[in-house]
C-alpha cells in the first residue's frame, strides 16, 4: 500500500433501504487520493458524493469495501480518522445556544485536541473572531461555513476533507476561500478532499479530480490530463439548421452564443469546414477553444443531453444516441 | 473522558432553557412552594393553623418519588430527548462523531444527563426537607421523629434506597427516550414515543394476565414480574415498609424451582438486568446507524 495515500476507497459501495426500496447511492468506487495536493470530487446531485465522504468520516457505514486512511482501515484503527483527519459535512451546522467559540470548544474537547489559542487563530483566519461571541443560530450560511472551516481544521490534521465548501460564502469570500484552501497544500502540506458543483472553482483549485454519477467514478485523472484534448469547435454560421443537419448526425452540438459548439479537435476544423460549405452554408467565424472543466464534466456525466432534452425540441440539435464519446483517459 | 464530559456539560449547560425548564424546575419548583407556603405562615394566622404536621423523613424523601410519576418523569424523558434527539435535529452529530468513539459519546451523554437530574433531586430533596422544617417552626407544629441516632441511620438507609431507585429510575427512562430519539432523530418524536413507552410498560402486568387468560398457560401470568416498573414500586415498598408488594403471589415457580419474586433481590436484579440490556440496545443501534442529518 502506497505510503503517501491520504485516501484509500477500495470497491466501496452504500445501498439504503432494503428490498424493493434500496438505493444504490455508491457504487464500489476505488479510489486513491495521494498526500499533498487538492483532489476535487465532482457530481451532479445525488451522485453520491456526499455518502462517499460521510463514509470517508465514519458516519455512514459502506454496505460493501473499506475506506483506507493513511494505509489504515478505519474500521479497525479509527484513531487515524480522529488524529489525522478534520472534516466539513455538506452545510456546517452547529449548536444554535451557544457561541461560535464555544462550538468550537466542544469540538476540540469532544476530540481531546482543545486549545484555547488556536481557537483564536482560527477564528482570525476564518473571518469569525469578531463573530465568535454570538450565538451560532444566528449566524448565516456563509458565516456557518466559515466555522466550519475552522472546526475542520482545529486538530491541525494532515488531512482536511471539505464537502461544498463555498457554500452561501459571497464571491469575495469564495475567492479567500480558494487561497485559503490552496495555502492549505502549498504552504502548511496538507491534502485537501474537496467536493464542490462550482466546476470553475475546482478547474482552478484542484490538481487531480473524479467525477462521480449514479454512484460510480466515470472519470480520474490530473485536471490539466482530463481536459487535454478536449477541445471544441464554435461555429458561426448561417443557416444553424444546416449545421445541424450537417453535423448532427456526427456530434453532440450546443446552441451557445449565437452559434453551435461541438466537442471536436482542431484537426478536425478543417473537414468540418468544408462540410459546411459543401452544403452552401454560410460561415462567419471557427474557433477552436479549450473545453472547461464545466463542459467536460456534464459530458462526462450525460447531463447536457438531459439538459437539451429539457429545453424542448426545437432547441435539441442532437438525439442522446447519435452522442460522439469522449474517450476515456 | 473528562474533556468529552466537559464537552457534553458545555452543551447541556448551554442548553439553558430547555435545562432550566425541564431539570433546574425541580429544586426551583420546591423552593417557590416552601417559599410561598413560609410566607403564607409568616403572615396568615388561619394558614397557620391548617399546616400539617409532617415527619422529617419524608419531607427530605417524598421528593424523589417525583421521577416515579408519569408527572415528573416527562420532564425527564424531555430533556432526555432533547439531548439525544437534539444531536439529529441540529445536525450535529457529524461534527463530532468522526472525532469520537460512539460509544463514549453515548456514555458521556447518559453520564451528565443522570449526575444533572440527581443533583436536581439532591436540591430539591434538600429544599424540601429544610423548608417544611422552617414552616413546621413558623406554624409550631412538631417536625419529627426525634433526630435520634437510630432514626438518622433508618432514613439514611431509606434515602439512600429511595435515591437508588429515583437513580435507576431515571436510567430507564433515559433509555426509553434515548431509544425513542435514535430511532425517530426528532426531539417530539423522542418524547413522545418515551412517553409511550413509559405508559405501555407497565401494562405487561395486564397484558400477562391476558395472554395467559388467552393461551391458557399460567407462565403468562408471570410476565408482568418482568415490569421496570412493578419492580420499582417493590423496591420502593421494601424502602418504606420492610416488605415487598403483597398485591401478587410473592412466589412463582420457575423450572420446577420456587422463586421469590417479590423480594428485593429479584427486583434489584430485574432492574439491573432491564438497565444493561437498555444501554446495550443504544450503544448496538447507535453503533449501525447511518449519520444522514
């Protein structure tokens, strides 16, 4: 077993109820996160992210597979996940009654790691120290969120695992977050798990991501690898119904910005091209552009069909089936 | 483990209203009725004259007798459920749970919640006592037994039995509702399934007598001994007049043994038996349950 992975899931999978009544939601995911870097965990809702991580943090207990920490199986050494480990649950939620502070100080007494000063710390770092004395239930999303951090990061642990971290935070406080959690790995060496739907927010933080739906990691890799490649074509031509008759057959097309976007490489421009023209259509403009992360992954996951689909048909320039697939790394 | 019950009081303690109103209303409660009834005698002539005379060792004992009741231990079962079920309700059991083992998160709740009430008790048993013996001296009616050496080591005796009771008591109920709240993960459904139970059990007394009515089988007639609560009130009557309930056959006959089961062994035992195999169900159920909240 490597030395420096952070995260092991091996064949890990949670099924909820029983009989005709279960729920699938995690589906043998294998899985590594090595140490030292900011791996981002990407899905739709309800593609089991945030089952993965309450099994990652011991609050939900797989049906099947082991979650490894550090080369240790939680299930007979839990002591990892409570020494090495600091976690933010999908919208942090605290005691209403009492204090910022005083959350805080529960948690650390809770976890035998109570420490008055780096509470403090904390709390500065996070924004919160001015907050601090007012109770939690007051407090907005953003400001919970905030806490959050700070709870998950108070045993110092190697580890910090962050499910939609950004969350109710405004954009000033999306972009601190970013550095904060950047700094994290950069400067302080920890390994950052973290699952958002801000697809532009991991493209930026994250080094390697999985993209997880319907339970199952549909793709993994180094962001800068999964992308690679992955260009598209914009086209701006005249009529759109033509492109569309043309290359619909070919490829899965996307009215955006007064033109169709298709996933094609720019090798490919050319044929494309005289496609069009062949057909007598009118072309204004060709751009080849990287396709974002965003992009990607609602290929990956099927979604923009869904989404054509549901936007009627006369907006729906490509049957699911006709789909060109993005080859697997 | 003394910073997972420091960090369990902090919450307990933060609590202050729903501590306040379901657990410090005890000793307050006393106060606020030995309070008035001393200033009632203070200033009211006919008041006086109606105080009743009552003995010491039960004004100090009387009081425990409230976690008995449906009345008082409501109370308890509330701030049981609030407690556990308050951890579902809040969404805070996934901030502590991956930091701790269940078990003695588990344990430092049923520790706090208990040593909280029997303080409470303590209070208002103290309260209590203390005060009818100023109002007894207000109205100068007698406030006895003489404090001989003998009379304080048999209320010792019975006040240590009867706050062992009130002990077990509340454990049982803290179970009933700590059940209640893991299985519904709402603070009313907690209390309102504790309730539940707490009414239901002691109806194994006649259901028993049914079910052997109905299968014709006299075992049945015996279930009822299986009652937390009938074997409470054995207890307690051992407590209070050196002999167990004489409403029931003091006997049964077990595998062809005869077993006393009115003595204060066998209640003792049950009760044990119903308080380990309680905190079992909750730690085993607590240990399997998915944290979804």
């Amino acid at each position: 077993m490597a030395s420096d992975s952070a995260i092991q899931l091996l064949d890990l999978s949670k099924t909820f109820g029983r009989r005709q009544k279960q729920v699938k939601a995690v589906r043998g995911i294998n899985l590594e996160v090595t140490a030292n870097q900011v791996y981002g965990f990407l899905g739709p809702n309800g593609a089991g992210k945030s089952t993965t991580i309450r099994m990652i943090l011991d609050l939900i207990r797989p049906s099947r597979g082991e979650v490894h920490l550090y080369g240790q199986p939680i299930k007979q050494n839990r002591t990892i996940l409570q020494k090495r480990v600091g976690g933010l649950v999908e919208g942090a939620r605290f005691y209403p009654f009492l204090s910022g502070r005083d959350n805080l100080e529960l948690i650390g007494r809770t976890g035998g790691f109570y420490d008055a000063q780096r509470i403090e710390t904390l709390l500065e770092q996070v924004g919160m120290a001015d907050r601090a004395a007012r109770q939690a239930g007051g407090y907005s999303t953003g400001m919970k969120q905030r806490l959050g951090l700070a709870a998950a990061l108070l045993s110092d642990p190697d580890l910090v695992i962050l499910d939609e971290p950004t969350n109710g935070l405004d954009p000033a406080g999306i972009q601190e977050m970013r550095l904060f959690i950047r700094e994290l790995v950069d400067e302080q060496g920890k390994t950052v798990f973290l699952s958002s739907h801000l697809l532009s927010e991991v493209e930026q933080v994250c080094d390697r991501v999985a993209i997880i739906n319907k339970g199952e990691i549909i793709r993994e890799g180094r962001v800068a690898d999964l992308l690679a490649g992955q260009r598209q074509l914009h086209i701006e031509a005249e009529p759109l119904a033509g492109v569309t008759a043309v290359l619909g057959d070919h490829y899965s097309l996307t009215h955006e910005n007064n033109g169709i976007t298709l996933a094609a490489a720019k090798e490919e421009t050319p044929q494309i091209v005289r496609k069009l023209v062949a057909n007598d259509i009118a072309i204004f403009q060709v751009r080849s552009q990287r396709q974002s992360l965003e992009a990607f992954f609602l290929e990956a996951t099927g979604e923009r069909a869904e989404e054509q689909g549901s936007r009627g048909a006369g907006e729906s320039v490509s049957p699911p089936s006709s789909k060109k697939e993005v080859s697997d790394d | 483990m003394i910073n997972i019950l420091r960090a369990e009081w902090l919450k307990i303690n933060g609590n202050k209203w729903t501590t306040g109103f379901l657990i410090w209303i005890f000793p307050v409660g006393a106060l606020a009725i030995v309070g008035f009834m001393s200033l009632f005698a203070l200033f009211s002539p006919s008041f006086r004259e109606n105080v009743h005379p009552m003995l010491w060792t039960d004004a100090f004992a009387t009081p425990w007798s409230f976690a008995n009741n449906l009345f008082g231990r409501t109370f308890l079962l509330g701030f049981t459920a609030v407690t556990f079920a308050g951890e579902y309700q809040w969404g805070t059991w996934k901030n502590i749970i991956p930091r701790q083992r269940r078990s003695l998160l588990l344990a430092a709740k049923f520790i706090n919640l208990i040593l909280l009430i029997l303080v409470a008790f303590i209070l208002m048993s103290l309260i209590f006592g203390f005060g009818y013996g100023l109002l007894s001296r207000i109205a100068d009616v007698p406030y006895g037994p003489e404090r001989t050496d003998a009379a304080i080591r048999d209320f010792l005796n019975d006040y240590a039995l009867q706050s062992g009771l009130t002990f077990i008591s509340v454990i049982i109920a803290s179970i009933y509702a700590a059940l209640a709240a893991l299985l519904m993960k709402s603070i009313l459904g907690g209390v309102i399934i504790g309730i539940g139970i707490s009414v239901a059990e002691p109806l194994l007394i006649p259901a028993g007598l049914s079910f052997a009515r109905m299968f014709n089988n006299d075992a049945w007639k015996h279930l009822g001994r299986l009652s937390p609560h009938l074997n409470i009130v054995n207890v307690s009557s051992w407590a209070k007049t050196d002999q167990g309930i004489a409403w029931l056959e003091p006997t049964v006959q077990l595998f062809n043994q005869t077993v006393s089961v009115n003595g204060l062994g066998f209640s003792i035992a049950v009760l044990a038996t119903w308080v380990v195999l309680g905190v079992g169900l909750v730690l085993y159920l607590f240990q399997r349950q998915d944290i979804t909240t």
